[in-house]
C-alpha cells in the first residue's frame, strides 16, 4: 500500500503491513487490521495475523528468483478477503479453502492444494504459462489466444461450475472427464461415466447420449484431431485445416473486399477512390469524402474515420468486412442492404476483458458505452453479436460464424444454407458448385436440376420410349413365330433386321426407364440426389443398355445396307452355302463389339481412364459434390506438401485421402465413383470430351466408327437409290405399251430416301457437336439430354417401319380402313342433305340436281380429274360406282 511516512509518499510492503510497528504517519497500516479475521502464521521467528489488508496481497520475488509472501507458509494466500482475488476452490488439509490467482501456476511455492489443482498448468507457448481452468473459457489469456486454440477445446460436452470461479458455467473438456482430478465443483466431470471412443492408440471422452464418430487428423506428428462438423467452418482449429479447405474450393473464383485501403492513421479509401487516379475514378464514377461514426451510438472522445468512397450507390452484395459496414452504415448500398450494427452498451462484450475494456458516453442516450485504443486514439469498431459476443469489423459478413450463432451473417447479403443454418457467399449460389453440405445452394427455388428438364421433353422421352418399345416388340413376335420365307437373300435380310429391332427395343427400354426414373423415382429430389444416382449401379447400367442397344442397331443397319448392296450388283451369288453360319457370325460379331464399346468403361482395372470423380459422404465438409483428380491433388498437396508424382491413381489418391480421417466406427463410408456413364443425369456414353480428358481417345475410337459406319449406309443405300431409279426407267419402257405403270420401285426409292434422312439428322448433328466440343469451341454438356431423348431414339422409332413391311402394311391397312369409313359416312350425310333440299333442287332443273349431287361425289371420291361443269352421264354413273353413294339415289333425282 502507499501512505506517507515523514511527509513522504512511501511504498509499504506487505509483509510491514499489520506487523504491530506502524509505517505510516497516520498509522493506516496497523489501523486497518482487523486481527482477529484471519488465522495467525509465522514468518520467520515472529508470529503474525494476517488482516483483511495484507489477505492475499502480492508476493515479492527475491534475487534469487524465490516467492515471499506475508506468510512463510504462504497461509495469507488463502481465504482471500478479496472475492476478485480468491478464485481457486479446493481443499487443503481436508478443509476447504480459496487460493489466490497470484498462487497459480508458480514454482518454487508449496502446493496449496491438497488435489494439486493449483500447480495444473500448462505451458502453451513460449510467453503463456496458464491454468487449466483458464483454457477453453472464450476469454483469451495468452496474447497469442493460444488457451482458446490449444486442442482439447475443440471437444467439449456439458458445462459445469468450474473450480476456478467464472461468472457463468463452461463446458468441459472431454481431456477433464475421468482424469482423477476434480475440476468441476459438483464433481461431475469424475462422477459420470461419460463415454469414450477410440483415438488412435487411446481414448477420447464424448458427451452423454451420442455416438462414437471418425475424426479428422490435424496432422500426423503431434496426434490432434478435429470434429467433422468443425472441419471448414470458417474458423483455424489446429493451424492448418483451413489451408486445406481452400484448396478443396480452389476451382470457386470470386471477388470480395474485406478491409478498405488504409491512407493515414484514420483515413481510408473504398475501392477505386485513391488519389492520383483520376482515370479509374473517371470510369467507376466520382468519389467524396464523409466521416464514418457508429450510427446509434455517437460516442464522446472517440476519433471518426475521413472516407473516401463512392458518391453513388454501388453493389454490396458481395462485400464484406470494414467496407461492408462503412458502405451499407453510410447508405452507399441501396434499400436492399441494411446496416448490421447494434449498440453497445457496459455490459456488452462478454468476450472483450482487461484493458481492451474501455468505456465512454454516448451523445445521445447518455450511456456509457465501449471503444477501444488504436493509434493513439479511441475508436468503436466493435460488433455486437447476439449472444452478446464481439467481434472486429473486419469479421462481418465473411460467411465464417464467428459470433458462433451466427448473428454476424444473418445481416448480410450472404446465402443460408437450409439445413446447416451455414452461409456462403452470395456468388455461390446457383454457380454449379456444390458448397453448402445438403446441395441448398444449387437446389433451391432459383436453380436446380432434374433428369430431363421441362414438361415438353418429358412427355416426348415417354412417347419415344413407349412407341420404340411396342414397334420393336412386333418385329421382334415377327421374328420368332412368323414362318420364314424360303431363299438365303430373304433369311439373312431378316435375321438382322431382328438384330436391329434388338438394338432399338434396349434403346427404347433404357429411355422408358430414364423417364420412369424421372417421373417416379426421383419426383423431383433428383437436385439433391444427384451424385449418388451419377456414381449408382442402375445409372451404369442404363448407359451401358443404351450404348450396346444403339451399336447394335447401328452395326446391324451397316450390314444391311452393305449386303443388301451387294446382293444387287452381283447377282446370280450363291448365297445358300453355309448360310446358318453366316447368320450366325453375323449375330455373334454384332453383339461382341457392341458389348465391348459399352462394357470396357466399367471394368475395374481401367477405372484411371474412365472413372470421372469420386463422392464422399455428405457428412464431409471437405469434400462436396463430385471430386475430380485435380481437386484431390489440390487437398493432397495441401495436407502433406508438394506430391512428388502428380499422376497418382485413384488406388493411390483413395489411400492418402483416407489416411487423414480415423476409421474406428465406419462412420464415412467408402467414397463411390463417378463411373463413364454418370456425366449427366441421362447416363449416355461420355461423346463429348475435352483434349486432357483421358477417355479422349476411346471415344474418339467410337465416334470414328459411328462417322464410317454412317458413311456405309449413305454411300449403299445412295447405290441402291441409283440402280432404283435405272429399274423405274425399264420398267416404264417395258409396260408403257400395257398402259401400266411400276410403283415398286418408287415405293424403294422413298424408304432409301428415308433411310438416308433419318440417319443424317441422327448422327451428322451428334458428331459435329461431339468434335466442337472437343476443340473448345462450344461446351455441349447441356445438350446431353436433348440428344439422349429426342435425336438418338429417333431411328428406334422410326426402323420398325423402314426396315421391314410388316407394320407398314398393317398402318397403311389401318388408315385405308379408317378413311373408307370416313367417306361411307360422308356420303351418307350428303345425300341425306340432299334429299332435304329437294324443293330447292326441283327449281334448279335436272342439270342443276346433277351438278349438286355430282358435287358430292366430286369431294366424297377425291377424284379431281373431273370439272363439274364438263361431267357427263357415264362420268357419273362412273363416279357414283367408285364413291360411297349409291347411284340409285341419283336416278331418283333425274326422274324428278
């Protein structure tokens, strides 16, 4: 304490106060000993007792580096009058006692507790020596914050009252839980038997009723782990977790401003608005300058910050830190941004403690309110969360929780996802990467996807798949239980139309059940879904239907058309002659190449080449969505430094992304493949490609073959068109004299002709967008679903009814049939009109009757090649005979 002894101001050291030998003038210090407070103790030879004023007072170090204290046995450190000061509970002695915050954590002091709970500290670095009670508390003792960042706070289970008196219950390490020492004062941290799971080669405690989990390796030396759900929220747990998280999310581009420009000691620039750079101000628009001071608070003695900034209104949806506040606190944002600041208030700042606690008055509301020093000066830039927590500016609006309830973002023009209450950047919504771990931020009301998109291509996937299945299905009853007709030609031309009818049937199968799938799997939730259907078993094979249905078809129709080629220009060829083991090679090669194209993608060994990414559990924060090699390189080389071979293997990159999760309780599941077939929801072949990927060169193998086989078929089936038409010619010649004139050969021309067309708008379309894509000039992933749906099962359709005559002739029956109907009963209906209007007929004259009722047939018959003007008797008696109106009727007339 300090008094005056002889006029002079004088220090009096503890051990003089209350000694009975009065230092002070005035006798202060004997005079406000209350001696009979406290338990006297001996220093040195002499007893004392110890008084309210010297309980608990500072030690006194020694030259030799020892502690003196009032006491010898250090007794005054006990009980403290003080409340501030004796914060320590425990026993000594089996008594129990209060030891003073000047006592922990020192050496060369005896322990003064029975436990030892005073003497457990730890060493956290090399200029923070704390006690174990004072880590994991939100207060930072250590300037480095390392009592808050140090390992065993990153798991914690219920609060207690600590034995170290804090205003409030903490959470309790699971390092406490059973450790033989009692830190909380019911005990409870020994009493209960909280769970442990393992951790490697020891154990780890968790909190009651929960199960055991996988963690997340800090590093490989120093053994710490990390809780998945506190992987990559924004915050640094174990010094390099965030390092990885960011090169998992390497591929995301986007800009944002955290802090302004700094140009003096409370001056700043936002933006573009620095001196000398007139030209930039000149495009970006003018600037000005305003004082920024905290909107509800104008606070005495507190120094504001002279801004430069934009005159006008600018965008700050993606802003964030001191500009987001200075901008939208200063109206520059627009109507859609508010300012997120709240007063403070004295007891605001729970966090904020010692000598960053510095109060002022506000102008206003004449309250005392809290600024803190900086350069000399007394600035408020503090945050004030919900939970009464704050945080610098410089924190809001980053999308990372650094309130922990996130009422630093819930303010901002940031992106919440549904189910974790998270936020994103506003940039990341909708941008095709997932980062929000339930998808929320590309399945939402503004964006999402689906197998096949729109109420138009998913009524045509329906009908195309309905129709290609039926059609085939009867060329395919045809093939088995009609009657084959006699001759080698004929046979072989119908065992592979049946080939290709196979081929269309798998065609149109896989899209009735892409549309199945669509319409009543998914119903709707294929957005959220999509990665596990990509990486599926049914997703594989689908792709794989679709492409042996497609070659199959494809193959068939080139052998076709090149037989049905040769077979006329070389005739009179012996085609009987092992005609069953032709059609029998025919029939095995087909199917063989076709199961090769569309099977080699999924064989195991091959997965380097075809296997486009892998997905982890969605409990993963680290990785969401689909990762490709080059993402997984990216984490790779960010969690055990540069890899020296940049071509690792799947095998190789499955291993060493494993190695940095624990793997106790099969907690994450094995991570799936993305296979060739899951690029797009529609599960077809992968054509388009770019020039680094590696399936390059089989699908350019596969698109060579469908441009020659195409070639095939357009160059016979022209030959075909060709000698069609020489043979139309003789013929006409030959029969002109008869008065006849040959249709077949027409009717050949037309299916050539068809031929030819369907397989233009089929395959011409596909191969030269599959080629631009390759060549960087389009990307042409959209189109996936256009192309699987309406162009390729085109010709699954449509080849029923050009390759074979069977259901031809059974629709051109049916029409035929429908339209005599039709003009049976047109006929009917105009002669029963023209029995009505008789009156009006008999003043027209016989002429007049024949023509109207002549007129009837005329448009009934649909033979144009008579005038009504010009038509005779026998021309109507003619027509009559050829329409459905009985020439009775018209004799009836002409007697009238």
């Amino acid at each position: 304490m300090w008094c005056r002894d002889m006029g002079d101001l004088t220090y009096i050291k503890p051990a003089r106060i209350c000694d009975t030998i009065s230092d002070c003038d005035n006798l202060a210090d004997e005079r406000i000993c209350i001696k009979a407070a406290l338990r006297p103790c001996r220093s040195g030879y002499e007893i004392r007792v110890p008084a309210n004023m010297t309980s608990c007072t500072g030690l006194e170090i020694t030259t030799s580096g020892s502690y003196t204290s009032y006491c010898q046995d250090f007794a005054d450190q006990l009980n403290c009058a003080d409340p501030e000061r004796g914060l320590l509970r425990c026993e000594r002695g089996g008594s129990p006692v209060t030891v003073s915050i000047g006592m922990l954590c020192l050496k060369n002091v005896p322990t003064m507790c029975d436990d030892g709970l005073d003497k457990a500290c730890s060493q956290l670095s090399d200029e923070c020596l704390v006690h174990k009670h004072l880590t994991c508390d939100g207060v930072g003792d250590c300037e480095d914050g390392a009592d808050e960042a140090v390992s065993l706070c990153q798991s914690v289970v219920d609060t207690c009252d600590r034995r170290y008196k804090h205003p409030t219950p903490l959470p309790i390490p699971v390092h406490w839980l059973n450790d033989g020492m009692q830190d909380c004062v019911s005990r409870e941290d020994e009493l209960f038997a909280f769970p442990t799971c393992t951790f490697l080669d020891g154990l780890r405690s968790v909190p009651l009723n929960s199960t055991c989990t996988d963690v997340y390796l800090c590093n490989q030396v120093e053994r710490k782990f990390l809780e998945l759900s506190q992987l990559c929220d924004g915050v640094e747990h174990c010094g390099e977790e965030e390092s990885v998280c960011k090169a998992a999310a390497s591929d995301r581009t986007y800009q944002l401003f955290t802090s302004p420009t700094s140009i003096g000691p409370h001056t700043a620039s936002l933006f573009h608005c620095l001196p000398g750079l007139t030209s930039l101000q000149f495009l970006a628009g003018k600037c000005e300058q305003d004082t920024f001071r905290s909107p509800d608070y104008p606070v005495f003695g507190t120094m504001p910050t002279l801004l430069h900034l934009p005159a006008n209104p600018v965008n700050c949806a993606h802003t964030f830190g001191s500009v987001h506040v200075f901008l939208s606190c200063m109206g520059k944002c627009g109507a859609d941004t508010s300012c997120p600041l709240k007063p403070l208030g004295y007891h605001s700042c729970e966090n904020v403690v010692g000598s960053d606690r510095i109060y002022s008055l506000s102008e206003r509301l004449h309250k005392i309110t809290m600024v803190r020093g900086q350069q000399g000066a007394y600035i408020q830039d503090n945050f004030l969360c919900d939970n009464n927590q704050c945080i610098n500016y410089n924190k809001i609006c980053n999308t990372v929780n650094d309130c922990g309830d996130y009422s630093d973002e819930a303010a901002c023009n940031n992106f919440q996802c549904t189910t974790t209450g998270s936020f994103v950047d506003k940039t990341k919504k909708c941008d095709g990467t997932i980062d929000c771990l339930d998808y929320s931020d590309e399945c939402n009301e503004d964006c999402g996807t689906e197998i096949i998109s729109g109420i138009f291509l998913k009524a045509l996937s329906w009908f195309l798949g309905l129709s290609a299945v039926l059609l085939n299905i009867v060329i395919l009853w045809k093939g088995i239980f009609q009657p084959w007709k006699k001759g080698a030609i004929s046979r072989i031309n119908r065992s592979v139309t049946f080939l290709i009818a196979v081929g269309d049937f798998l065609t149109g199968l896989y899209l009735l059940l892409i549309a199945f799938t669509d319409t009543f799997v998914m119903r709707g939730s294929y957005c959220n879904q999509r990665f596990r259907w990509l990486s599926s078993n049914s997703c594989a094979a689908l792709g794989a239907v679709s492409t042996m249905g497609g070659y199959m078809s494809l193959l068939s129709m080139t052998y076709l058309s090149l037989f049905r080629t040769i077979s006329i220009k070389a005739k009179g060829m012996e085609y009987d002659k092992g005609l069953y083991l032709r059609i029998f090679t025919i029939i095995v090669f087909v199917m063989a190449v076709s199961a090769t194209i569309s099977l080699v993608p999924l064989v195991d060994d091959l997965e380097d080449t075809f296997v486009n990414g892998l997905v982890y559990d969605e409990k993963l924060s680290l990785f969401s969505g689909s990762f490709n090699k080059q993402k997984h390189m990216n984490v790779i080389n960010a969690y055990y430094g540069k890899v020296s071979n940049p071509y690792l293997s799947w095998k190789e990159i499955e291993t060493l992304i494993t190695m940095m999760f624990t793997h106790n309780y099969g907690y994450l599941t094995k991570p799936r493949k993305i296979h060739f077939y899951g690029n797009k929801g529609v599960c077809l072949f992968k054509y388009f490609v770019k020039s680094t990927d590696p399936q390059r060169y089989f699908v350019w193998i596969t698109l060579a073959v469908n441009i020659s086989c195409f070639s095939v078929i357009s160059l016979s089936y022209v030959i075909l068109h060709l000698e069609a038409r020489n043979t139309s010619r003789s013929v006409q010649v030959l029969m002109a004299k008869q008065g006849k004139v040959e249709k077949k050969t027409d009717k050949l021309q037309r299916n050539i002709t068809l031929i030819i067309m369907t397989d233009f708008i089929c395959w011409i379309p596909f191969i030269l967008t599959a080629v631009l894509h390759t060549l960087d000039v389009i990307d042409a992933t959209f189109l996936y679903s256009f192309f699987s749906i309406v162009l390729l099962p085109i010709n699954a359709v449509i080849n029923p009814i050009l390759y074979d005559d069977f259901i031809k002739n059974k629709i051109y029956d049916q029409v035929n049939a429908l339209r005599t109907k039709i003009e049976h009963f047109l006929g009917k209906f105009y002669t029963y009109m023209n029995s009505i209007n008789s009156t009006d007929h008999e003043s027209q004259g016989v002429e007049g009757i024949i023509v109207a009722s002549i007129d009837t047939i005329y448009l009934n018959s649909s033979l144009r090649k008579y005038s009504v003007e010009t038509i005779s008797l026998n021309d109507v008696k003619r027509l009559s005979n050829a329409s459905a109106v009985k020439i009775e009727n018209l004799t009836q007339v002409n007697n009238k």
